[in-house]
C-alpha cells in the first residue's frame, strides 16, 4: 500500500485538488492521507475545512497562519510551518 499526503491551503486550490484527491481515494494500492493548512484554517477566511470535512477525512490539521504579513510575520510562519509539517509527516508515515 502506498500512502499520498495532499496538502491544500485554500479554497481555490482544494477545488484544483478535489477529483485529483477523488481519484487517489478509489484507487487500489494507494491510501489517501490529507493534511489542510492556511487559510483553510483562518475564521476570516471562513473555516473552510468544514467543506472538506464533508467531502474528505482530514488526517492531519497545521496552524501556520500569524496575523501579519510583514516580513517577519511571514517568516515566522514559514518556520513554524517546516516544524509542523516534519512532525506530521513523521507522524503519517
């Protein structure tokens, strides 16, 4: 069995990924995992993993958003967002 992760971040790319994601769940020999991140994960942006909740199970959950976009605060998120990544993936595999 092999695994694939996909990773969405916000809406318009979920709707990219979504037959894609469809495809690799009803595909023998593979096992679908889906991490969301971003803006998925934003009140201001409306929460939108419930809509993929209700398409998909979310195996895995990352907060990387700060509310800044300055330099610094898209530097913090990039870090965190390595940190909260490696300990999924370690976490899925």
């Amino acid at each position: 069995m092999r695994k694939i992760c996909v990773v969405t971040g916000t809406r318009a790319e979920y709707g990219q990924l979504y037959w894609l994601i469809k495809e690799i769940l009803h595909t023998n020999g593979l096992e679908l995992q889906i991490i969301v991140t971003g803006t998925h994960l934003s009140k201001e942006f409306g929460l939108t993993f419930n809509e993929i909740e209700k398409d998909f199970k979310i195996d895995k959950k990352i907060e990387i958003l700060f509310s800044s976009d300055s330099s610094v605060g898209i530097s913090k998120s990039m870090g965190l967002a390595l940190t909260s990544f490696a300990e999924a993936y370690q976490e899925l595999a």
